[in-house]
C-alpha cells in the first residue's frame, strides 16, 4: 500500500518505519528541513531501542522517503496519517493547530478518496473539526474551478499506544489496533482499506477493535489516564506505608497477584513523566470542564503526581538537617524512564532545580542524556551551569558525593559493586526513588537507605 506518515516526530516517525517494514511504501512528510535532511541519512533526533535500523534498512529498500513537500504526501497516500504535535496549551488544553493545518493542505491538494487517520493524541470531536477543515477547501477549489467535483474523503480516528523505549515492539505486536469510522459509506470503505493496512498484526488474533470516531478518540484518553492512575494510587499508598511501616514492594506483590489488578503500573517511585501522561491527564481534565463536568479522580493523579518529587527531595532536605550548603550529591539517572532519551516532565529535572536551589554540587550520570542543555533544552541554565556537572559512570559520579540519589531505574544501576559504591560515597547515603535496592541488604552492606514507601 501507498501510505503517508505527516508528521516525522516520536509517534510518526515509529509509524513509517514499521509500515515501511512491512512491505508498504511510505512517505514522511515533516517541515523541519534540517531534521529530514537527518532522516534522509539514517540519522535520528531520538532515541528509540531498534528505530535507527529499521530506518536506515527501508531507506536502502527504497520503502521509506522523508521530505517537506506535504503535497508530494497528499498525492502518494491512499492512507494519511496525521502524527504531528498537540502541545499542552497553558490551561491544560490541547493544541491541535498542526493537524488542523494539516487537513487545511490535505484539502488543498486532495483530487481523489482518501483516508485521513488522526494518530496524533487529539480531544474528542477534533475528527470532525478535520473533517470540516478538508470540505471546507475542497468547496473552495470548485467555487474557484480547481475542481469539477469535490473528492469523498473520510476522517477516521486511530490513536497510538506507544511505549517509549519499546515502542517498536508496541507497533509490531500491538495489544489492539483502535479504529474510530464513520457510520456511512465513506467510513465503511475506510475500515475496509485500514484493516488491509493492519492486516499483518491480526496473523494469530483478531487485534482490531471498530468503534465510532468520538469513542475513539477518548479511547486514548482513558487508557492513558487508567494507567497514571496505577502510578498515583501506588505513591498515595507509598506515602501510608511509610507513615505505618509498611513495605510498598510487599504490598505491591500483594496486590499483583490478583489478575483483576496485574503487575503493570503499580510501582511506587517519583511518578510519571514524558511526552503522554502529563499532557493527556492535563488535556482530559480541560475536556471535562469544557463539557460541564469534573474528572475528580483523574485530578487527584495529578495533583500526587505533581507532588511525588518535593516528597522524595524533602526527605532528602531532612536528613542533612535542612540544608544542602556545601554538599555534593550524586544523582542517576534523568530521563523519565529508562529506554529512551526523552527528559520532558521527568521528575529529574525538578529534583536537580531543588538539590541546586539547597545549595548542593551535582554530579549526574545518565546513558543518554548528558549536558544541561538535554536535560533542560531551550533553557538558560543560569548558576545551574557552575552546579551541575555530567559523569561518564555511575561510579564516577558517586565519587565523593555526600549521598547518591536514583531517578530512573536504568538496568546499569541495578546491581552495582556496593563494596566499591560504599567507598566512593563520602557518606553511606542512598536515596533510592525507584526501589532497585533491597533495604535490608542495603542496610547490611552498611548504607544508610531510604526507598519509596519502604517503612517495614
């Protein structure tokens, strides 16, 4: 199949790979000139586990082209993918400026049916606002003679479920293929045309869950939500075992055992991060205050959420009496999770404005990210520049350092040499936001240790 990717970012960039990797022939069209100049070599702004591969493999096969021509994307497609950016707006709400302007070019140039999928994380009904936008231009070009007739198109809702650090996986073998059509003609013959597309992935069963556009589209929503939802209650549920000396990982063993509830989700740490939850908790809380209602739990997440990393800093603050004047603190770990490269609203960052703002010298380690201009991109670093400096190793980083701090549960950090840690630390001191550490072994080996939600 003829398939357009718009928008060459994490989600469509993943996209086109992965259908360029099933035979398909795919064009990615995004208007950073300098970025598809990059991807033209193979060469990624992002890092993804397996991504640069399959790229570099289905540009050689001729399967995979990135350019700035959007039209050249309307004319190749019978499927256009619309992947581009919703930024969260300052009340919470999405911008979905760039699919709307995609939609606008799609109605410039469209000459027969199309397919337009919003992939993109977009607010329910936003389908119809591309829909209005694409009929809108195309009456144009018939009132101007562009055209004798305009073209059926149909608008169709199919949202992502992409995990960053094994979002190849999660495209190869989804969990389930979201399809939002319309209830007429056009929809039918967009489903029909998708589930070719989607075919490879119903091989051993059935993946494809149809639905209407607007279900659809708070499909993603929900499921993102549900999930922030099993982080925060674990670190509400954190905060009560340590008040009652309770163990969270016990607890979380506990409760994991029942298939109602599973594993997934529910470890006690400093809260999500990255690109999706924090921006679509944000963007379903303004949707339902736009309709007259109130997502009283889903508030609840994020307000432990937003909280989670003061909580970790201040038993930081109360084991050094208050004060970090003059201490050096060794930190692991930056980016939200471990896998990928993204550091957008990773409890990291707040940290590092905390320990720097006590008065404290960091000394950083992270695989990926490793300057302050990654970790706080288009920012000025100000005094942050003559407080933070960036390590090759872990162990070099707790050199000398006063306690050492974890962020992200990187697999490098979770069986180091004790003996060895012990004698770089100047102090035994560990504080350990993501529990990789056994207290009582901890405390064996001579640490003094504080997890998250650990009190037993």
């Amino acid at each position: 199949m003829k398939i357009t990717i718009a928008g060459a970012g994490y989600v469509g960039l993943v996209s086109a790979a992965c259908f360029a990797e099933l035979g398909n022939h795919v064009v990615c069209v995004d208007c950073d000139e300098g970025r598809v100049a990059r991807l033209r070599q193979a060469d990624l702004p992002l890092y993804e586990p397996g991504l640069r591969e399959l790229v570099a493999k289905n540009l050689e096969a001729d399967r995979l082209a990135f350019t700035t021509d959007l039209p050249r994307g309307v004319r190749h497609g019978e499927l256009l993918f619309i992947a581009v950016g919703t930024p969260a707006q300052a009340d919470g709400a999405a911008d979905v400026g760039q699919v709307l302007e995609v939609a606008r070019a799609v109605g410039e140039h469209l000459t027969r049916f199309q397919v337009i999928a919003d992939k993109s994380t977009v607010p329910v009904g936003t389908a119809g606002r591309v829909r209005e936008t694409i009929a809108r231009e195309l009456a144009r070009r018939v009132r101007a003679g562009q055209l004798r007739k305009a073209p059926e198109f149909a608008v169709v809702s199919n949202p992502e479920f992409l995990k960053e650090g094994a979002a190849v996986d999660d495209f190869m073998r989804p969990d389930r293929v979201v399809l939002g059509v319309p209830q007429n003609a056009a929809g039918r013959r967009a489903e029909a045309l998708l589930r070719r597309a989607y075919a490879p992935f119903n091989r051993n069963r059935e993946r494809i869950v149809a639905m209407d556009v607007q279900s659809a589209e708070l499909t993603k929503y929900a499921a993102n939500a549900l999930l922030a939802t099993k982080i925060s209650f674990m670190n509400d549920m954190a905060a009560l075992a340590e008040s009652l000396g309770a163990d969270i990982e016990q607890v979380r063993r506990g409760i994991g055992s029942d298939r109602r509830i599973g594993y997934d989700f529910i470890y006690a740490g400093l809260g999500y991060g990255g690109s999706c939850f924090p921006k679509d908790v944000d963007a379903l809380c303004h949707a339902a205050r736009a309709a007259g209602q109130r997502m009283r739990v889903v508030e609840a997440v994020r307000a432990v959420n937003a909280a989670q990393p003061d909580r970790f800093m201040d038993k930081v603050l109360r084991h050094f009496g208050g004060s970090l004047q003059g201490r050096v603190i060794a930190l692991w770990g930056l980016t939200f999770k471990p896998g990928t490269d993204d550091v957008r609203e990773a409890p990291s960052r707040r940290i590092v404005r905390r320990l720097a703002a006590a008065g404290a010298q960091v000394r950083a380690h992270d695989p990926l990210v490793q300057s302050l201009a990654q970790l706080l991109p288009g920012e000025r670093p100000g005094r942050l520049a003559r407080q933070v400096a960036f390590c090759a190793d872990p162990l070099d980083a707790a050199r000398g350092a006063d306690a050492l701090l974890i962020a992200t549960e990187w697999k490098v950090y979770r069986s180091p040499d004790l003996a060895a840690l012990r004698k770089a630390l100047r102090a035994p001191v560990v504080f350990d936001g993501r529990n990789l550490f056994d207290p009582a072994e901890m405390r064996r080996a001579g640490f003094s240790y504080q997890g998250v939600g650990r009190g037993g």
